[in-house]
C-alpha cells in the first residue's frame, strides 16, 4: 500500500479574506499620525522663531590704493632715438695705372691695417720706365740739334733771299716761305715738342709705378702680394677712410619735422651714438637720403661721427656694419607736462585724484610720446595729481587711498626705444 504524504493532502486557499481594523483601531491610528504633525509643527514655528536676525549695516565704499605723481608745466627738448648701421664714408677700389712686378708693400698692408695719407702702399718695379725715360730724352736731345741745324739754315736761307731780291728786279716773293725754309723750322719744332711730350708721359708712369694712400685709410682687402704681376686697371686692393664713418639710420618721415636736416641756413641736428656697450660718441646729420627703406618705408639719414677708429684710444673702434642706436636731438617743446606713458589711457586721457580723493577721468592733449614719457599740452594744470599705477576698472568718482606722491618736472630724463616715439 502506497503511504500518502500530509503536505500532498493538504490544502492552500486561493483567496483569503482581507482582515477588518475595528474603529478603535483606525481612531488610534488617525491620533498618532496628529500628534506627529503637530509635533512637526512645533518644532517647525519654534526654529522660525528663534533663528538669528542679522542686523543691517550700511555698505562700506570700495576703496582703491594708488600711486600718484604731482605735474608741474616746463619746457623740455624732444629727443628722436633710431637704429641703423654703420658704413664707410669714403671707400676706393685701388687699381694700378701701370703694368709691373710688386716690389714693396707697406708694413701695414694687411687687412685691418691703418695707413696714413702720403704713405707709400706699393712700389712697382720702374727699371724699364727708367730705360724708356732715357730713350726718350735721347730723342730730344736729337731732335733740339736738328733744331739748331735748322736755324742756321734759316739764317743763311733769309741771307741768301736779301742778295736775290737786290740783284733781281719784279722777283716773284710767292714761294719766300719755301726760299726761307719755314715748313721746315715747323716740322723740327713738331719733332722737338712731341719729344718732349714722350718724355712728360713717360714720367707720368714713372710717377705712377709708386702708389701712395690718396687719404688716412685701413685695408679692408687685399688682392696681391710682393712679386705680384699687375697690369694696368689691376685690382690691388680695397682702402675704406678712417676718418669719419656714416651710421645710415631710419626714422619715420612724421618725424623729421622734429629736427634741423642740413641747408644753406646750417648744419643738420647733433646726434649720439651709441655702440658696442661703450659711452656716446659725437655725431650730426649730414645728408637726408632721397629713397626711403624698401621694407619699412621710413626715411633715411646719413649721421656723420669722425675718428670712428678711436685712434686717440680709450674706447672700442666702431666698426662697419655693426648696428647702432643713435639719439637725435630734437625741437624744444615749450610749457608742456610731462608724465609717464603708463599713466595715459586710451591716447587721450589720464587718471587724475580730484580735491575729494576720488578719481577723475580728464581727457588731454598730447604733443608728444616716446616709450617712456608723454608730454601733454593742454588738459592738465601745475599740481594735478596723475595716478601712474594700474586700475583695473576706473571708475569716475571712485575713492582712493594716495600711497605716495612724487612730482615730475622737465629735469626727469627721457629713455626708451626711438621706434615708438609718437606725435600728435
């Protein structure tokens, strides 16, 4: 017999009645859910109740620290500043007039080396100049005896003519000047100067087979040595003088009203030139050139500074090609304050502290500018206060706190760089 299993017998009711709350039930139900809301509530009013006020305080004005400078009118000179390079003002290509061996050559003929006006530089060998000098002066000597042969003849010649033209009467005097001999006296007088000619030529090359420095000069290149065979037109070497280099600088063309080019009324502006870390030499304009730089299309100057060598020692030499920054001494600008270029704003205003402390935007009138300074002509009185520190966002009738003052006068010196030196 097969045992059954209980949990088999066993049976599960499908549906299940819903359990039934009795009204005291719900009622304490409902009770406890409106005592947790008013306890909610309570606490609730009394936090809203109890929380801090914060009390009310007029807002504190935003104040700004600066520096200050004190402006006072005065009358300053405009200096230019430029770059450019140095070039030589005087420089030949030494070529020899006659042909030759080399047979000397100056001690200094070395590139680099200096030689003086009047020295000689190179010597060829004249022994054939001297062969046909000699030759030459033979043929003269030749040729004033033919002359005197001939002169004796004219004398007889015109001794004989006065016998003929007494013994013979309607005598024809149409050929007298073959009866005199003169187309001969001619021909000996041509032979007598054309030998002379020869020999003046002949000297001339002579001369000439010794070469001397036409000015204070230094070899810049050479292109023979002793022995050297040259001919005539032969390069011998590259001379560049000594005694004066030119700085060839630009400047925008807006600014050469600001200084004396040289005319017929006087010389062009002085101009310091500055180079090699060594102090200022002494320079003037001499020539404004008629083409302007074909990159930046600015003028061009020929600035003239003597002894560029230093010869009288106790600087560095200049030397050609290097660059160079020059100052040009400027127009005086007469009654016009000056600032610093950080302190203009705009290109037409400055921050001013006004009698309240507070900042003032006052619009200027600018003359002149360099990267350093700005020189301003109308705008502005003697005592204004100028802020040459940095505010963020300037704000007319914004307080400030002065930090320090200082006062600027026309005795302040200009610096900075010439290419952004500005008029207005």
């Amino acid at each position: 017999m097969k045992e059954e299993n209980p949990a088999n017998n066993s049976e599960i009711p499908i549906d299940l009645p819903t359990p039934q709350r009795s009204w005291k039930q719900r009622l304490a139900a409902l009770f406890i859910i409106l005592v947790i809301l008013a306890l909610g509530g309570g606490v609730a009013i009394a936090l809203i109740k109890t929380k801090p006020i914060a009390k009310k305080k007029p807002p504190t004005k935003m104040q700004v620290l600066v520096e200050t400078e004190t402006v006072t009118h005065s009358s300053t000179r405009v200096t230019i500043e430029a770059l450019g390079r140095m070039v030589p003002s005087r420089q030949i290509t030494l070529q020899a007039r006659v042909a030759g061996t080399v047979k000397y050559l100056h001690p200094q003929f070395v590139p680099g080396g200096i030689i003086s006006q009047g020295e000689v530089i190179i010597r060829l060998d004249d022994t054939d100049y001297q062969l046909e000098l000699k030759r030459k002066q033979n043929l003269l000597q030749q040729a004033l005896a033919d002359l005197r042969i001939e002169e004796g003849n004219q004398t007889v010649a015109s001794q004989e003519w006065e016998l003929i033209k007494r013994r013979s009467d309607g005598f024809d005097t149409s050929s007298i000047d073959l009866a005199l001999r003169k187309p001969q006296l001619e021909k000996i007088q041509a032979i007598v100067a054309s030998a002379k000619t020869d020999i003046k030529r002949v000297e001339i090359d002579l001369e000439r087979t010794v070469i001397k420095a036409p000015f204070n000069a230094v070899i810049k290149e050479k292109n023979i040595d002793l022995g050297s065979q040259v001919g005539s037109q032969s390069q011998l070497a590259s001379l560049v003088g000594i005694d004066a280099f030119w700085a060839e600088v630009s400047v925008p063309e807006d600014k050469l009203s600001w200084f004396s080019l040289p005319d017929t009324k006087g010389p062009g502006s002085p101009v310091q030139v500055f180079a090699n870390h060594d102090g200022p030499r002494t320079g003037q304009i001499i020539k404004l050139l008629p083409d302007v730089e074909q990159q930046g299309l600015m003028a061009k100057l020929l600035i003239e500074v003597d002894d560029p060598m230093a010869s009288t020692g106790g600087r560095n030499p200049l030397l050609l090609g290097s660059f160079v920054r020059v100052e040009i001494t400027g127009k005086m600008l007469e009654k016009v304050y000056q600032a610093p270029r950080s302190a203009l704003k705009d290109d037409k205003t400055v921050l001013v502290v006004s009698q309240e402390q507070t900042l003032h935007i006052q619009p200027v009138s600018v003359v002149w500018k360099n990267s350093a300074q700005v020189f301003i002509g109308a705008g502005l009185k003697t005592g204004d206060r100028i802020i040459t520190s940095q505010v963020a966002a300037p704000v007319e009738g914004m307080p400030l706190i002065i930090n320090d003052t200082k006062t600027i006068t026309g005795e302040d010196q200009q610096t900075g760089q010439g290419n952004e030196h500005e008029q207005r």
